[in-house]
C-alpha cells in the first residue's frame, strides 16, 4: 500500500522472523502475494498486479487447502486480474485461460 500512494517501495524493516515465515511458509506465501495482487488491482497498478498474480499462481498448486472460504475468494479475483491483464497485455491467451481456469473453479463453489 505504501508504494501504491507513493512513500516507498518496501518497509524499511522487517524482523527476521517476518522473513522466514514468509520463506518456510507456503500458505502464508501465497495469502502474501494475493493480498499484493488484490491491493495493485484495486488501485490499478497493472505492473505490480500482473507480478503478484504470477507469483501467486506459481504457489497456489502447493497449497494445502486450510480456509476453503478464502480459495474461492481468491480466484474470484484472480480471475478478475487475469482477465484484466488478458486484455492490457501482449500474452492475452494465456492470462485468458487463467481467467477461465478461475471461473471454472467458482462455478464449483456455485
């Protein structure tokens, strides 16, 4: 949030166990990436939304399934931001599939 209202790009400080949650932690990897993805697309950042949302997707599939409620939020907006990022970009086929991949997926929770 603060890189999105212009302050700095990332906090001067992060405490060392931060850190290794964020690296031993899959599940709390992948929560990080989506709310990076969720706040870039809400105010529009496409760079930061597109990078996010990759990142996110690269986790997902190693994540266990703990908040079921939270997965079919996710790609809700994953499937937004994919669909997004299909029409602004060059690879648009692509993102296209993740965005039917996410609506498949919600149809699911229907």
């Amino acid at each position: 949030v603060l890189k999105l209202i212009g302050t700095v790009e990332k906090p001067k400080y992060t405490s060392a166990e931060e850190k290794n949650i964020l690296a031993t932690n899959n599940s709390v990897r992948t929560s990080n990436f989506f709310q990076g993805a969720f706040t870039s697309f809400m105010f529009r950042s496409y760079d930061d939304s597109k990078h996010y949302a990759e990142k996110y997707l690269d986790c997902i599939g190693n994540t266990w399934a703990n908040l079921l409620l939270q997965h079919a939020v996710h790609a809700f907006y994953i499937g937004l931001i994919s669909f997004w990022v299909a029409r602004k970009s060059g690879d648009g086929q692509q993102w296209h599939e993740r965005g039917k991949r996410s609506k498949l997926a919600l149809k699911k929770w229907a």
